[in-house]
C-alpha cells in the first residue's frame, strides 16, 4: 500500500526526495545561543558541523539550519549577526554533506546569501510576510519553500492564541501565503506548508492539528510539521524539555499517520527508527 494517491518529488538541486514513498526527517540545527532546546550547544561553527554531520550519519534526509531563534518571547537578531551565524555553516555544509541543506530565515539578504552559497531549500516561518522580497529570490533560485503558520510573532503569539474555527483558519492562511508565492514567481510544486505546531496555538490547538493533520491535504502541498521537544509534550507530560523524547515519538508517529511528508526533529536516531517503523505499519508487505 502506497503512503497515498498523491505523488510528490521535491528537487533540491542535485537532490530528488520522493516524499510519497516515506517520510522525511529534517534535523534541526540552532546555531542560536538561545534556542530552547539545546541553549546554544552548537552555537559556533565546529559544534554546528560536528552536530550536522552526527544528524546525517543518523539517517536525517535534510538539516534545517537557522541563525535566529523563534521560541516564544524571543527577540529578532539583526541581519548581520543572522548571516554571521548562518553562512559559514551552510558554506560548509554544502561541501561536506551528500544531503540537501535547508536554511529557516525569513530575510531575503540571508537567503539570498546562503542560496549563493548552494543552499537548496528556504523554511519561513513568516510565510512570507516577515520580507516582502523574499518570494522573488526563492522564485530566482528555482528552489522549495516552506511555508508555516503562525498566529502572530515569536515575541507575542503565545500571549493569547485564540481561533474561531482553527483548521479551516490555517488552510486558509497557507492557501493565501501559496497565492503570495505565487505571484512572486514560486512554483506550486516548489511550495510546502506547514501548520505551525507551537506558533500561536494552545497545547488543544496543537493537538487538534496533529489530530487533523489530513484535512491539510485539500491544500494538495507536502505537508512539513515540527513537534520536536515542544511545550505541548511538556504540557501533557509535565516534563522539561531534555525528557521529552517519548512524547516527540508519539507525535511524529501520529504525524505521519495522519500524512506529513517531512519531520522537524533533534533526535534523529531515535526518530529515524520511529518513521520507518511507522512507513512499515502503513505501507505492510510493500515496505522496502
């Protein structure tokens, strides 16, 4: 049994995912020193390469990097100490790794830069309304954007999330951020959505999402979705974040079920295994 009718292939240069054959995991690296989950342990350039190589050597299908961190209350960094954080990483990583690297900014001059720099994918949190310009260097580059919900801004979209209708709201939010795309030169088959699992939502929203998940396919994009150590497991477990790994393997392995293409996660290994484990229940004796 096929994961579903719909078959998607994302390019990401000399890179082809079949993201209908299984799902993809994206390893997360903060080169932040104030990310929530890691508090800047890979913040620094031979920690951020030493942490990206060890999430490729663990079965990561694309490592997700990001100079600026958008964990609630957290403050933008300038544009310059984005691009100091990010593009040595990237310059690296593009030469090191046999796997596409993605970078989360929503400002056009760091994916302009980390774009030259053979950068293969943009993930942007803003769906593109963080810079207007944006859209139009993707649409240069010819390369996948992902495109994320979130009901506000990191600093204030935890304040007082609230929705009349949550999932007929964020459909529609992602179906005008495709139409922004769109008219900025984006190809369809180059867009991906994502709900936006912590960005403006309460622990029942985020469950509701994964949940529902399936109802984002009328959108007929991959779907990308980020649980990974998030504050609803530690809402439902009342756990820190460094004891949230079980909880993160419940929702990815709901998340694929309910059809996401592409995992953001930190624990690739044990992530990894959960996926697969997971492809094999839906896809049985044609699993490979």
């Amino acid at each position: 049994m096929a994961r579903e009718d719909t078959e998607f292939e994302l390019h990401c240069g000399r890179y082809c995912l079949n993201l209908s054959k299984r799902a993809h995991l994206m390893g997360i690296l903060n080169v932040t020193p104030d990310s929530f989950s890691e508090g800047g342990r890979y913040f620094g350039l031979e920690n951020a390469l030493r942490q990206a190589h060890r999430m490729a050597e663990e079965g990561a299908d694309i490592i997700d990097v990001g100079g600026e961190s958008t964990r609630p209350g957290s403050q933008p960094v300038s544009l310059e100490e984005e691009i100091k954080r990010v593009l040595p990483v990237v310059e690296r990583l593009v030469k090191e790794l046999s796997i596409p690297i993605s970078v989360d900014t929503y400002k056009t001059e760091v994916a302009k830069k980390a774009l030259d720099s053979g950068a293969h994918l943009i993930n942007d949190v803003t769906a593109l309304r963080g810079d207007s310009s944006l859209g139009a260097v993707v649409a240069q580059f010819k390369v996948p954007l992902i495109l994320m919900h979130m009901q506000g801004n990191p600093r204030d979209m935890q304040r007082s999330p609230h929705y009349k209708s949550l999932i007929p709201e964020i459909i529609l939010f992602l179906r005008q951020a495709m139409e922004r795309a769109r008219q900025a030169g984006v190809e369809e088959k180059n867009i991906l959505i994502d709900p936006g699992i912590g960005f403006g939502k309460r622990k029942g929203h985020n469950l509701e999402i994964i949940k529902s998940l399936r109802e984002f396919k009328v959108i007929g994009r991959p779907i990308v979705t980020g649980t990974s150590r998030k504050s609803l497991i530690g809402d439902v477990l009342n756990l820190p974040v460094g004891e949230r790994l079980e909880g993160t393997a419940a929702t990815v392995a709901c998340s694929i079920l309910n059809g996401a293409h592409i995992l953001r996660v930190h624990d690739v290994k044990e992530m990894v295994r959960v996926a697969r484990m997971v492809d094999a229940i839906v896809q049985g004796e044609q699993y490979a």
